[in-house]
C-alpha cells in the first residue's frame, strides 16, 4: 500500500542510494563512454537538485497537514472539559463500526477488509446486527452474506456520507438504522488508535458501539459517560458531550 508513502519499499533506500553514489564510477571502471558517464553525472545532480526544491517540500507540506486527527493531546482537552475519571466513547465512522464488529464476531483483519469492500453497508448493517442478537459467529455471518457476495461488482460509493469507503447497491433503500450512522459520520467522528495512548486523567476511552455500549458501561458502574465527536472539518476540534443514559438506551432498543 501506499499509505505514508510505499512503505514496503522503503527498507531499500540504503542499498538504492549506494548503487545511486556508485554507479558513476562503475560506469567508469567498465570503460564506459565519456558522454555516458557525463550524462549520468548530470543526471543525478539533476535528480538531487529537483529532490531538494520541489519533492522534499511537497513531501514535508504534506506530512505537515496530514493525520491532523492523531495530533490532538486528548488528556490536556478532556482536562480543560472537566471530563475525569469517565467513560469516553469515541465515535469513529460507521464504517470502521462495522469493521470492528466484524473482529468482535471472530473474523480475520484480511476478512474483514474483504467483506466491507464487497458487501453492501447497510445489509452488512442488517446482518451483523442479527448475528449480535443471537450471539453467532465469524462463520454464520460469512454464511449469511454469501448468498449477496455475487452483487460485489455492482456496489457503488455511498453519497451524501464523508466516510468515501462506504459502498452499497444502486436504488436500493435505506433503513432506519443505517440512516442514523450515515447521519452520525455528518455530525462528525473521530479516529480511536490514537486515544490508546491517553488516559491520564482516570478516563477511559472505548468505541463507540451504540448497543454494545451497554457491555462496557455495566462493567464500570458509576463512571460519568461521555460521547467524543470532531467537528467535520480536517482537524475539527474534539468534542466531549455527556451522554445521558437513559436517552442512549432509548436510542439503542430503536435499533
């Protein structure tokens, strides 16, 4: 993948930048023809010249204003909040909600990846809640999707929602639920890896996972609850909005 640049190429810059530093002189060593080795020469000053005043700019501006959701000191905001010793629910985009429930069901990191790429969201929505409600496995939610896997080459990006990843059959209808989430990424979400190194305060931070929620709020009674959101703009602020209980139960027996 590309992701932070060609990452897997990478360990190869050592040896590609001493065959770059040797290669004038091996031309030379093999009786290569003055112009050639000029020519290369050139070349690489050429190269070095361009890498300098073009590329490495273009590459430091873009690592200066990318991954701007990873950026935030999560403990300094919730401090300024008063958020202490809480239960934090990240909301991350609908579509890493269905990625991790799928990890929660037992289904591999590769599998996973799979299945949302050619899976319509909101049957694989629909789906994924049945198999929660009757505690199934990776191996009956497979088993269930199958016979919807032949409309893979159908699929389209899911519009009107910023998380691009999404995809679903042309014409086909919405449900309810599915209507929320793609509301709820509107609102604005987060990335949760990031909390991972946070907690300093006594919060703790989870996914947020609508009806699964319950599991983690039973297992920490009396703990304040908190909702955290950002702004849907590239590096919105993070928002911690207390989450009132009965509200949320309300919203989940809905779904």
């Amino acid at each position: 993948g590309f992701y932070l640049g060609p990452r897997f190429v990478l360990p190869l810059a050592p040896w590609l930048a001493l065959w770059t530093v040797r290669l004038p002189a091996a031309l030379r060593d093999r009786g290569a023809s003055l112009p050639l080795q000029r020519g290369v020469l050139v070349g690489g000053v050429v190269a070095l010249l361009m890498g300098a005043t073009m590329l490495l700019p273009l590459r430091a501006e873009q690592y200066r204003n990318g991954m701007l959701s990873m950026r935030f000191d999560v403990d300094a905001l919730a401090e300024q909040a008063g958020v202490r010793g809480a239960l934090v629910f990240a909301r991350e985009s609908w579509g890493a909600q269905l990625v991790v429930r799928m990890w929660a069901l037992g289904v591999t990191r590769v599998g996973a990846e799979q299945l949302y790429r050619t899976s319509d969201a909101c049957r694989l929505e629909e789906t994924l809640t049945a198999v929660e409600r009757e505690h199934g496995d990776s191996l009956m939610l497979v088993r269930r999707l199958a016979p919807f896997r032949g409309d893979s080459s159908r699929l389209v990006a899911l519009h009107g929602s910023p998380d691009t990843t999404a995809h679903v059959l042309p014409g086909s209808t919405l449900a309810p639920a599915c209507i929320r989430r793609i509301q709820e990424d509107r609102a604005g979400f987060t990335v949760y890896s990031p909390l991972l190194l946070a907690g300093q305060r006594g919060n703790i931070y989870l996914r947020d996972l609508h009806a699964l929620d319950s599991i983690a709020i039973a297992e920490h009674p009396g703990k304040p609850l908190f909702l955290l959101t950002q702004e849907g703009v590239t590096g919105g602020a993070l928002r911690f909005t207390p989450i009132s209980l009965d509200s949320a139960r309300a919203a989940w027996a809905e779904q």
